[in-house]
C-alpha cells in the first residue's frame, strides 16, 4: 500500500525514546529532601547534627543542578563522631550475635517499606544503588552476625572501623563493607564519597529506625579524602578500609602510615577487565554482553575485548550490526572529552580501527560508543583506558595466549570468559590472575562470593566469609598500639648501616652463609657483621651484610621456584613439610645449641623450642589440603566456586622472639599455601635462621623456595617494599620500619602485616598460638578467587 513503511519491530523499540520521569510532586526522595531543607548535617550518635559556621558542597544530579547541599566534617567533629562511636560500640558489641541478627533482619523490612526512596536518591545524586541487592547483603550478613558466637569463637571484633569510599563508589560496595563490619560487632564510621554521601545518610536513617543501637553507625561527610586522614588520626580507630579510585586509595595509604591503625583498601575504580571469547563461544550473546557492560552504561570497570582470530571477523560483523543506531553517551565534564579524544587518537596512530554508532560530535560532553579493532596491547587505551565509551579490541591465536593477553592488566580484578567448552572456561579460570571469573555472564555480584584483587588490584578482601576476618582479630592477640607518625626521610631508610666487616682468614669467630637459590653463599658485597653473645660482650660468629643485590638475586629464584611449587598437589607440598620436619629433627642438637648460644636460654628449654618447632612444622602440613575453599551457596541458577591461591613471593622480617620458632611458624605458613620466600633474620637472633639452613639444603623442597639473607633490617627491609614482584611483606622491627612500608608500599600494592617492636610481637605467644591465630597467618599467605557458572 501506499504510505505504508517496511521498518523492522527491532528498529522500532531502538528508536523509541525513554518515558518522562515522575513528576517530582510525587517523589519521595525528593520529600525526604524537603524535610531536611536539602540541607544535610552530619549523622551521629542515631539522629541528624546540623553544625553551623560549616562549610559544605553541592551534591549535583547528571543535569548538574543542585540534589542538596552537605556539610564538611573539621577535626573537632571527627572527634565527637569517635566519642558516640566508642559508646555505641559498648552498646553493640555487648549484645548477643541473635540480637545483632535481630537487628539486621529488621532493617530487610524497614529497607524494603523505604526502596522506592532510597532508589530515587541514588538516581537523583548519579550514584548506583539496588535495594534487591542491599537486601541480599542485608539477609547473608545477618545469619553470620548469629554464627559469629559459635563458628568464629576464637575471634573479637576490632572496635571502631572507618568505612571510607571514594567520590564514584556505589552504595553497594560501601555497604558490603558496612554490614559485615557490624555483623561482627563493631561499630562503624562511613566516610563516603559526595555522590553516596546523601544515600548513605538515609540508610543510617534507616538502621536507627531498625534498632540499631544509637553510635553503632555514624556518617561524617566532607568533600575529599583529607576527612578520611583525619578520621584515622583519631586514636579510637581501630581499623580503616577504603573502597573506590587508586588515588585517592593510595593518599590515605600514604598520609596515614605511622599512626598505628592498619589501612587496607580496594581500588578497583577504572580497572581493567578482560572479557576473552573463545571460537566455541555463542557469538551472539558475547556481542551483545559486552556491548551492554562496556558502552551503553557508566561503569566502574573498563572492559578489553580478547578474541581468538578465528571467530575475529565474525565478531566484527556482529559488533557494526550491534552498535548502529546507539546514541551517544554522556560523560561527566568536558576534560573527560579531551581525554577520549586523545586516547582515541593515539590509537588510530597505532593503528587501530574505529567502530562507532554514529560521528562523534564535534564538543561536548558526550561520545558514541566506540570499538577500537586491533588496538595494541601497550596501547594506553588498554593500559589506562579513558573515562568514555571506548571498547579496545585485541586477538589471540590459542589458550594460552588468550591467558598472557587477560593477565596483561596489572589491576587483577576480575574477567569474563565466553565459551561452551566447560574445560577449557575452568582451565582459563584457573590460570588468569584475577579475584572475579564470571564464565558466560559478566559484573555477577552476591555477597557469598568473596570478592579479592590480584596483583596491584587491591590489599583486601570484600564479601564472603573470607570478607568477615578484617574485622576481626584472634581472641589472644591485641589490635596494634596506636601511635603518631615520626619524623622520616623516606629516601634515606635504610641507607645508613652499621660498618661492615671484612672477614679475616685468621680470625676466630667463624663466618656463616646465606642462602639463596638453593645454595650457601657469600653476600655480593663480600662483607660481614658481627653477631654478639646475649651479653654483647663477645662475638658469636660473622654473618654476610647482606644488600639490594642479595634480594634481587632471591627473589629471581623466587619467582623461579614458587609456580611449580603452587602447582604441585595439597598432599605433595604436605609431604615435604613432614620432610623438613623429619631434617629438623636430625639436626636437634645443632638447632639446639644455636638457640642457646644466642638467646643465652638452657640448652633444656632450646630443646623444647626445637620440638615445638618440630610440631609446628607437622602441623602446617596438616593445613595443606584440610582449607581450599567449595561451592558457594548462590541464590541465582548456577553453580560459584571459591578457592584460595598462593599470593606469589612474600617478604618475612623475622621476630626476635623465639627465633627458631617463630621463623618455623612464619616459613610454614607461607610455603604450605604455595608461596615463595625472602627471609631476614631477626637482627639480633640470626643464628638459629641460619642453622636452619643446614635443614634446607637436605629437604626436598625445590631450589630457590626459601631464601635467607642476612644483613641490617632497615637496609634488607628498604629493598623489599621496593622490588615491585614481592606481594606480600610480614614484618616485626621498628615502628620507623612499620611507616616506611606503609608509606613505600604502594606502587605497586602490597598486602603487609606489621607488628612494631612496642606490642611485644602483637601480643603472640609463640610457643602456645591459638588456632585462630594460625588460620589468621594462613589467610594471611592466600588470595582468593571466585568462579560463577551460570546455568539455564
């Protein structure tokens, strides 16, 4: 007929325009706003504080005008914020892990009755928010605050825990660290970001209205992260966790080393993710769910397309057909502009093809979605991609380079792998270095699955159970003493050492060796200290001054040694433990004596050191293949996995406290989960590490898995923190010691557990550890990965 059109139902509901908002009349977010004059105060001690002679900032909707305004906390705030949460933390520590779960599951109904608000605010201040998923977080950490009592009876919560979150975090994230934080009896400061901050003001709201007890929850707000400086110099504080950009992460890392309280943070705005399709994937849907997580949405990840060469011109098709017609996409500011237009650029430079729905306009906060074919793996757009629409494209030829090109990112947050082939999804699963697996799917959150960074992604762990011992500490130890930051030249630590000594043929101490790479060896300087009798009085022996080189030179071995150690079976690594055992042992007496003359203890209680050494190391075998993780309880059709892996090479500066056993206990931890270590010996024990060595060079254990170096802590310390492969460092030593790698640690990330000379070792008795205190140095040596299999 005339007139009519032949245009296609899929052409029609493309075009269609989204409906007109609600009127704001009806809005309740809009009314709860009113109520407070769109003038937000502080929320402390269960009710609203409006403080005058304040300044505050503008909280701005996606059209840039004004939602409200929100004060800005100063330091006698942070002061009464810490007052009302010690009193509350009284109140709720004090209740019974069923009246804690009392609480919580209340607030699933209050929560709900207030969904339609909360939603609304969260869109109103352009942050992401979904009541459904806070109630599941809601509803998983209630039941643990009830299991707290009997499943963690050997743990204690911290105390007072500050919950900061950057400008661009989700409601979600900052929560998933809030409820288990109070799930485990703790109170909690949130410090949120300025688009979250009003929502999270209407949820402590809400917890109030729930029972919470008045101070259990408190919300300073304030306009950058210099508030979360201040919040963490309070001496109240206990714990700190952050969750949000890099930058503002590794500030407070930085600004905050020295003052005794432990920071761990999970930046994983802006990382980059790979999402990998294989030959044997369903072409169609991977198109169209990448399309969906990379370029029609705001999104805290940036995604990297991987395709095997042989579907690659397929998956191009796809990807023209996909993305004509799709509007452009609004950014947040014009220099956001700027830099896509130059990432962009660069590109096309080196060679990469552009795929976009429509023509870029000529300025503008807004930009087409965009495929970048062929972009190179050194590219920046796939190294430090733009804040935009942009979706670089790279090709692989065969698994394991679709590996090598997904382990290219150093963020090690999270992956999507498409393919039909089960085997080959698990087996890419298990070789890439990232916390999240999503097979199939992508961006599956549920706080049964524990979410953990790898790499440079991160020095926590969020969800799951694995989420809930941050906030915990075993019952026998104490939390660490607080303290204020000294006066330090970060460059100069550890550069002034004590004088050397060249060994003299003639001299009568002997001279000992290190160990590196499976061999006793000088150190690379040549030179050695003196190790002096109790008393100071006479010289013991010479050990190697050990240096930058010496490390560097571990570590190489390290990092030979600990992937075919990871990958050998629980039961094998068990049998080598037992191994070392059994030489530690036939060296009784030796270990024995070196004990005594060091320590100046009875040749008797040496030899009870030896034997409780004995055991330790028998028990770390028994830990192999007895925790590795098991299905999760997933509320969606599927099936989630959970297991922990080695953390790589990891640093131990060695206690002086019962040397043998001490270095036993650390070193059996570390190697029965996987790992590779560089040890330092305790500066002023290092005999009994060294006679160890004699242990090693009869075992099993494969060359280059345990290193020692000797030498000055701070000098030996100062190259560890700086070697970017080393992921982990365990330190005891000084409180100068502790700051420094709080400060020095932070590019990349390390993951760092440090006890300062002034809490006597932390409050451990080496030679009667609870067994909360052995999982939390086990946990300690792990990093976990979560797999999701959906089904249909």
């Amino acid at each position: 007929m005339a007139g009519t059109t032949t245009d296609t139902v899929f052409n029609i509901f493309r075009s269609m325009e989204s409906g007109p908002a609600a009127p704001s009349s009806t809005s309740t977010a809009q009314a709860w706003l009113d109520h407070h004059s769109r003038s937000l105060g502080f929320y402390i001690d269960g009710k609203f504080v409006h403080l005058a002679e304040r300044k505050s900032f503008s909280v701005l909707n996606s059209k840039g005008g004004q939602v409200c305004s929100v004060l800005c906390a100063e330091e006698g705030d942070v002061s009464l914020c810490a007052s009302s949460a010690v009193s509350g933390y009284k109140l709720w520590s004090l209740l019974s892990g069923y009246q804690r779960a009392k609480v919580l599951l209340r607030l699933v109904g209050v929560l709900g009755l207030h969904a339609q608000c909360l939603s609304e605010l969260s869109q109103l201040c352009v942050t992401a928010c979904s009541p459904p998923s806070l109630i599941r977080v809601l509803q998983f950490y209630s039941s643990w605050a009830q299991l707290r009592d009997t499943l963690l009876s050997g743990w204690s919560p911290l105390g007072v825990v500050a919950v900061v979150t950057s400008d661009d975090s989700s409601v979600y994230s900052l929560m998933l660290k809030v409820l288990p934080a109070l799930a485990m009896g703790n109170s909690v400061i949130v410090v949120p970001g300025r688009s979250s901050a009003p929502p999270a003001l209407l949820l402590s709201q809400l917890f109030s209205v729930a029972g919470l007890p008045a101070g259990a929850l408190n919300v300073l707000t304030g306009s950058d992260v210099t508030l979360a400086v201040k919040v963490a110099q309070d001496p109240s504080i206990r714990y700190v966790t952050y969750s949000g950009n890099k930058p503002d992460g590794l500030a407070l890392l930085q600004a905050s080393a020295g003052m005794g309280v432990p920071v761990s943070v999970s930046p994983f705005i802006g990382a980059t993710c790979p999402f990998i399709v294989f030959e044997s994937a369903d072409i169609n849907s991977a198109v169209d769910e990448v399309i969906e997580a990379a370029l029609k949405k705001k999104s805290e990840v940036h995604w990297v397309m991987c395709v095997q060469e042989s579907v690659y011109d397929n998956v191009v098709d796809r990807l023209k057909l996909r993305l004509a017609g799709l509007k452009c996409v609004s950014l947040q500011s014009e220099a956001d502009r700027s830099l896509v237009d130059a990432a962009v650029q660069e590109a096309q430079q080196q060679g990469a093809v552009l795929i976009q729905s429509c023509a870029a306009p000529p300025s503008g906060a807004q930009y087409p979605p965009t495929v970048l074919c062929g972009a190179a793996p050194a590219s920046p757009c796939v190294v430090s991609p733009a804040p935009g629409p942009l979706l670089p494209l790279m090709t692989f030829r065969c698994h394991k380079e679709a590996v090598a090109v997904g382990n290219h990112s150093p963020h090690g947050l999270a992956a999507s792998i498409w393919t039909e082939d089960l085997t080959l999804a698990l087996e890419t699963a298990k070789n890439l270095s990232v916390g999240s697996v999503w097979v199939n799917s992508h961006s599956v959150l549920d706080p049964c699955l524990p979410v953990c960074a790898h790499k440079d992604g991160g020095s926590c762990t969020d969800g799951g159970q694995e989420g809930l011992y941050q906030f915990l500490h075993p019952s026998v130890s104490s939390p660490p003493l607080r303290s204020s930051p000294v006066s330090l030249d970060y460059s100069k630590f550890g550069t002034e050492v004590s004088p050397a000594i060249i060994p003299d043929p003639t001299s009568s101490p002997p001279s000992y060796l290190q160990f590196v790479a499976g061999k006793a060896c000088k150190s690379v300087s040549g030179c050695s200290v003196a190790v002096r009798s109790p008393g100071g009085s006479g010289v013991l022996g010479l050990c190697p001054e050990g240096g930058r080189k010496d490390i560097r030179n571990a570590v190489e071995a390290a990092i030979k040694a600990q992937p075919g150690w990871q990958k050998k079976s629980p039961s094998a690594r068990a049998l080598s433990l037992h191994s070392l055992a059994k030489g530690v042992e036939a060296k009784r007496r030796d270990l024995a004596t070196s004990v005594s003359n060091q320590t100046g203890v009875s040749v008797d209680e040496a030899d009870k050191e030896v034997e409780q050494s004995i055991t330790r190391l028998a028990l770390w075998a028994a830990y192999c293949d007895k925790v590795q993780g098991g299905s999760l309880p997933m509320p969606k059709s599927g099936s989630a996995l959970s297991f922990p892996e080695a953390l790589g090479v990891v640093g131990i500066v060695l206690p002086d406290e019962s040397p043998l056993l001490s270095m036993v206990t650390l070193l059996g931890a570390a190697i029965a989960s996987g790992n590779a270590v560089v040890m330092v010996p305790s500066q002023k024990h290092p005999l009994p590490t060294i006679a160890f060595i004699q242990v090693l060079q009869s075992s099993d254990l494969p060359a280059g898995l345990v290193n020692i170096v000797t030498g000055n802590r701070d000098q030996l310390t100062a190259a560890l923190a700086n070697h970017s492969v080393i992921r982990s460092i365990w330190y005891w030593g000084s409180a100068e010691g502790c700051q420094y790698l709080q400060y020095t640690c932070t590019r990349p990330l390390k993951t760092l557990r440090l006890v300062s000379q002034r809490d006597q070792d932390g409050g451990v008795d080496w030679t009667q550890p609870s067994p909360s205190f052995l999982e939390d140095l086990w946990r300690n040596a792990v990093q976990w990965k979560s797999v999701w299999i959906p089904t249909a």
